[in-house]
C-alpha cells in the first residue's frame, strides 16, 4: 500500500495551499512537516531534496516533486480530475493557470511593505472582478452546467473555489455581480470532500499572519 | 486537413517566443499575425478572441488558446514532447518551471528601469549559476542520457536550450563549468528542425531593441 503524500511547507497557506486543496477534493489523506527552523531547511537542501533549492516539496509515489505548478498538474492527472482528453485538459489549463496568476499574486500581499499593501489588494479585486471573475461567470451561463468543464468536477473548480474564498477574504463581496459564482460556491462547498476540508480542524491553513511572515523571512533569509 | 496554427502576438520574442521554438522544434509550420499599434489589441479584446483580455493567443485546431502554459502544454502533448506517462511529465514540469523562472527575470530584465538593471543583471546570473544551472547538470550526470528525461527529446529539453541561449546573450561565460549543459545545447541544437529555427530567416525573434521597446509599450499600454 502506497504511503501518503508528504508536503513540506511553513505552517501557513503561501504556495502550498492550492497543493493541499486539490489533495482534499480528491480525498486523499496526506501528511505535512512544517518548517519552523532555517536547520530543516538546510537538511532538506543538504539531502538533495529541493531541485532548486525551493518550497513547496512534496514527496509521492517515490519522487521528490517541487514546483507548484507541476505538482498540482500530477495531482490532477493521478486523480483524474484533468478532464476526459486533450481538449478539455487545455480548458483546465487556461482556467486554473489564470486563477494561479491572481493566487500567487495575493500569496505575496503579506510579504509587502505596508505601505503598498493596500494598493496592491486594490489591484488584486479590481483583476477578479474585471478580468478573471467574469469570465468563469460567463463560462457557466453560456453551458449551464454544474462544473466548469465537460460537466464533470475538476481541478478548474477546486481551484476556483479556492480562489473565490481567498477573495471574499480579501473583499467580502466580490461576488455581487456575479449569481452564478454564488451558486458554483454553494455547490461545491457542499461536494463531501470540500465540505469536510471547509470545516475546523482539517488541514485547510488560515490566512497569513505576521507570525507566519517571521518564519518564512527567517528561514528563507530575506 | 487543418490549417497551420496562428500566433497572435506583436513582433517580438516576449512571452510568445517559447511557443515558436516549440513549434519550430516539432516541426509543425505556423503562421504569425502580428499586433502592431494599440488598436489591433483592442480588436482582438472586443471580438472575445482573448480569454482573459490578454495575449499570447494561438489559434489552433478550432480553439482559441491563450495562457502561455496552457498553450505549450498543448502542444507538447499533440506532438509527443511530454514524456510516456505522468511521472515523465511530472519531472519535465518540475524541470521546466525552473527554466520558467529564470526566463521570467530575464524577461523582466528588458523592461526594468536603468538605474535597477545591474542589481537584476547580477540577480540573474548569480541564480544562473548557483541555483538553475547546477540544477539540471546535476540531473543530465545522474543518467548520463542525452536528454534530461526518459533518455528522449521533450519539451524540457527545447524550453532548457532556448534559456541557454539567452543566458548566451546575456554572458558567454556562464556555461563555462557546466559540460553536459553545453553538450545539449550543441546536440539539440543540431537536430534538423531546431537547426533550420537557429538560421537567419526563420521566425525566431532577435532581442528587443529600443525602437521595438518603445512600440510594444505604446501597444500593451505600459508606463
């Protein structure tokens, strides 16, 4: 029996979220070390672990995968939530590499100079609700169905409703012009899996706090 | 029989210039159309051509793709360069986010303003160096095959080459401690498609100059 996916992170969201998001949805169990001291680091680095010397690290299925993109595309694949064909996968693939771009984008909000923090927050929801927002809106009224592609759950929604939930975090109601979002996120936080993730006590991480910052500007000494 | 895919993009290598190395090493001819003032991008924005507003945009096999990866991914995957199964594909992901990264600092190289160009030029050859190049040295010793994943040409070998060239460009000097690097790109660079892409004449896109700079400015409306 295979062992369970291993993620090495900080103990916070940063580029590991999306990963233990999509490992949820697919119900599987995975286990996390939380880097809280430069030393793990170093030993990780040291036993050749990082390939570029970079978090997020996860070990499965007797590989050393970093990069979050590229675990995130296995995980899909592994767990067939990457659609029926080629087709369909390149969907996916405009869908979750837009969100990717804004996640990674609000990733960053707590690493800013305060003074810029809530300019750039600004620019984040004004790109959800003008280029990003809108166009999955648009997706789900022009085929009316339940998921995002090929009316079947995929990673485009995981990643979506990650998305939507960061945002309303960031601005609580990022969804009023858009009825169809609203529904999609009512729809999918009941599917088993994410309900499950969506309740305390799961791996789902909070949001950044200066806690969280100490640790990863300590360990990764900038 | 299908037409040849269209690059929509404006005269430049940008974030567009994988895409043609990619194509050109497959073989696969294209054409180009060419957004040259403000008003071609707000066509393409009007008629609904573009995803989410933005290019690259490669009209292919019926569809509009747009997200440089998601397009690439493509590609690769209809032409055989994306490894046999999903662990292949997960280690040329792995492999050519690193290439991805780097190439994302020297393209922002080019349109970083001049008083902060010698920090980033000393930014990028230090990772050059120290942390990429290394890298995938390390992985061609570890198999000692030709290419860096399951012993066949991929992706991840054309993205790694198109880089080697334009850390090239940036100093000649970088590659010097790295052997089976420089061996790659002499042998990828000798296949017959990327050799006739590496020839003057072919699509492939020089540096941007200062007047090409100024252009593309005015057309994505960057200050």
């Amino acid at each position: 029996m295979a062992a369970k996916p291993k993620l090495y992170y900080f103990r916070g969201r940063g580029r590991m979220e999306s990963i233990r998001w999509l490992l949820a949805a697919a119900g599987v169990e995975f286990e996390e070390e939380f880097l809280e001291k430069r030393e793990q680091y170093e030993k990780l680095e040291k036993d050749g672990c990082l390939l570029f010397g970079q978090v997020p690290f996860v070990e499965m299925d007797g590989m050393k995968l970093t990069q979050t993109r590229a675990i995130l595309s296995y995980l899909a694949a592994k767990y067939n939530l990457y659609g029926k064909d080629l087709k369909e996968r390149v969907r996916i693939d405009m869908y979750t590499d837009g969100t990717l771009d804004l996640m990674m984008m609000i990733a960053l909000v707590p690493f800013k100079p305060p003074e810029e923090k809530e300019e750039n927050i600004a620019l984040i929801v004004k790109k959800a609700k003008t280029r990003y927002l809108p166009v999955f809106e648009k997706v789900l009224k022009d085929h009316g169905e339940d998921f995002l592609v090929g009316n079947k759950f995929s990673w485009a929604d995981v990643q979506l409703i990650e998305t939507i939930l960061m945002m309303e975090e960031l601005n609580a109601s990022i969804l009023s012009d858009f009825p169809l979002l609203k529904a999609f996120k009512t729809r999918i936080s009941n599917i088993p899996t994410i309900k499950k993730f969506l309740q305390p006590g799961s791996q789902r991480k909070p949001c950044p706090d200066k806690q969280y910052v100490d640790v990863v500007r300590h360990i990764l000494q900038f | 029989m299908a037409g040849k895919p269209k690059l929509h993009y404006f005269n430049g290598r940008g974030r567009m210039e994988s895409t043609r190395w990619l194509l050109a090493a497959a073989g696969v001819e294209f054409e180009e159309k060419f957004i040259e003032t403000p008003e071609d991008l707000e066509n393409l924005q009007h008629d609904g051509s573009l995803m989410f507003q933005q290019v690259p945009m490669v009209e292919i096999d019926g569809m509009k793709l747009v997200q440089t990866r998601a397009i690439l991914n493509y590609i690769a995957t209809k032409y055989n360069l994306y490894g046999k199964d999903i662990k292949e594909r997960a280690l040329i992901d792995m492999y050519i986010e690193g290439v991805a990264d780097l190439s994302e600092l020297i393209l922002h190289l080019v349109i970083c303003p001049p008083g902060e160009k010698d920090a980033k030029l000393a930014l990028i050859k230090e990772r050059t160096t120290t942390r990429y190049f290394p890298a995938y040295e390390k992985v061609l010793k570890s198999h000692g095959q030709d290419y860096l994943v399951g012993n066949k040409l991929s992706r991840a070998d054309i993205h790694l080459v198109e880089l080697l060239y334009y850390v090239e460009e940036i100093d000649s000097s970088l590659i010097a401690n790295f052997p089976l690097l420089k061996a790659l790109k002499a042998r990828v660079s000798n296949l017959p498609t990327v050799k006739k892409f590496l020839q003057p004449g072919s699509q492939r896109k020089p540096p941007m100059d200062e007047k090409s700079f100024e252009k593309a400015k005015k057309i994505f409306k960057i200050k």
